[in-house]
C-alpha cells in the first residue's frame, strides 16, 4: 500500500485509491499510535510489537499444509501454570468439643467407609439420611506462602445436622456417622462434598468444620493435622434456608447471634472464612471458599 502525497490518498498494490474508512488495521495503528505519541499510549516497546504485529504475515489457511502452521510447544493448562499467588492464612480455629477425629473420644476417621463425597448418610451399621436443604461444599486448599495448589491433600469435613445436633455425640443421634465425610484434594487443591445445609444451635454462628492432612493415609491414621478451622456460612443463605420446613429451631437461634458476637468468627468477622454461595434453597445451595494454610 502506498501514500499519494500530492492527492492526499492512499493506493494499493494495483495503484488502486483506497477509500479513507478503507485503509485497514495498520493504517488505524499507525495514525494511533502518532497522535498518542506511542511512548505515552503503549510504552516503546508495546507499541512496536503492535505494529509488527499487525504487518505480519496472515495466519494460513486451513488449505495451508498443516505441518507450516502447526506448533510444536504444547498449550499449557489453567491447572498446570495458574496460581493465586501469595493469600492470607486461614486462622486456626478450634475443632469444638464434637470433632470424631480421637482428641474427645469416639473416632470415626479409622472407620472404613469414611472417605466419601456424599456425607448424608451414616455408613457402617446404619444407613440413616440426615434430611435437610441439599448443599455442596467446595473448599479448595492452598499453600499461603505460594497459592500454590495442595493437591492430594486430605479433608476431613464435619458439621451438625439441620436440629444442631453432632452425629457420634448428641443424644438420639450417638449411633449416627453421618455428615462427616473424608476427601482427596485433586490438581487444583479442591475437595467436594455433596452434604445438607447446617442449622443453627444456640451460641454459634451457622458453620461447617474441617481439617486438613497431608493426605489420606494420613488422615485415617490420624496423623498430625496441616490447618483445623471453619467455614462461615452467610447470612443470606442462612435465612433462605432457615425459611423451610425443618429449620424453625435455626430462626430462633440466628436472632440470638451474630458473626461479631460469634466465639469462632467474632475477631475479624470470619472475612476469610465466609463462604461465597450459589444456587437456592429452592433447589441445591452450593458453598465455595479457597483457604490458605
């Protein structure tokens, strides 16, 4: 393409005029980049790279033979280059006087059958189903230093049923396992578990428990534990759900708490540990939360 200065026009290759909203994406780039004076818009080196780009050879083809256009350097995955970067440790929290972990009696992480998704039911001599909202919980875990993925990682996950009362512990539901359930993190440090949604006891703000291993054979060994703490649920959420059938008691109680007043989450308003919600009460509630340890 060419300029004709004495006609103020531009011509192609076929000397040919180019009409004025015609000229192309150089064209536009170049007259850019000259009335931003390009170090100011782009940076030098920005707008170099811009130009040269946009003169460039086109992208062939698909008739183009495909071994002039291939590349030979693999894609890499979100999963495989991605991290957060460096994030705030979770605080330690305690695990509460009903953990089943072996520190307050009765141990259910030795129990075969406790590495699941699905934690609605107690496995082993009884099968009964915690009846409640449906709710999966998503907590990915990260290395606080790095965001790094902790994948492989163990979780032991265990909340109260929608009365508020601990299976393994509370009278009428001693002989209950269920709502306590063991998962593998996978490559992005996630675990899920397909659950109900809590209710609300006397004293506390609405929560789940969890603890985390450096693996499963560790945590059904009971091994030392990497981070013990809670997750939030919001306040949102909780009166969606504390609206059905079931949850009555959860009404009355949440009018006697709140997150600053909680034991758990009452320092700093539990910031890092209130989970991020989707879904409805309606149909499933999905409760998600990245922590870092």
């Amino acid at each position: 393409m060419t300029h004709d200065a004495t006609e103020t026009k531009w011509r192609d290759a076929e000397g040919q005029i180019i009409d004025e909203e015609d000229r192309g994406l150089v064209y536009d780039i170049r007259t850019l980049v000259d009335r931003r004076k390009a170090l100011g818009l782009f940076g030098g080196i920005a707008a170099t790279s811009l130009l040269a780009a946009c003169s460039a050879s086109p992208t062939p083809t698909a008739s183009a033979s495909p071994s002039a256009s291939a590349s030979t350097t693999p894609t890499a995955t979100p999963e495989a280059t991605a991290t957060s970067g460096p994030l705030t440790e979770v605080p330690d929290e305690t695990g509460g006087p009903f953990p089943g972990d072996g520190s307050n009696g009765v141990n259910v992480l030795d129990d075969s059958g406790v590495v699941r998704r699905d934690i609605r039911s107690s496995f082993g001599s009884s099968t009964t189903t915690a009846p409640g909202v449906p709710l999966t919980i998503n907590l990915t875990v990260r290395e606080a230093a790095t965001g790094n993925a902790m994948a492989g990682a163990a979780v032991y996950l265990w909340h109260c049923n929608r009365d508020g009362d601990y299976s393994l512990y509370s009278s009428g539901v001693e002989n209950e396992n269920y709502l306590r359930g063991v998962q593998e993190a996978d490559a992005t440090g996630t675990v899920s578990f397909t659950s109900i949604f809590p209710g609300a006891y006397a004293g506390r703000w609405p929560h789940i428990h969890f603890e985390v291993y450096s693996d499963v054979a560790t945590a059904v060994a009971s091994g030392p534990i990497v981070k013990t703490s809670q997750i939030a649920l919001p306040k949102e959420a909780c009166d969606a759900v504390y609206a059905t059938s079931g949850y009555e008691q959860s009404v009355r109680n949440m009018n006697s708490t709140s997150l600053a007043s909680d034991n758990v989450f009452g320092e700093d308003g539990g910031i890092h540990q209130i989970a991020s919600m989707s879904g409805s009460a309606s149909a499933v509630y999905t409760a998600a939360l990245t922590i870092g340890v």
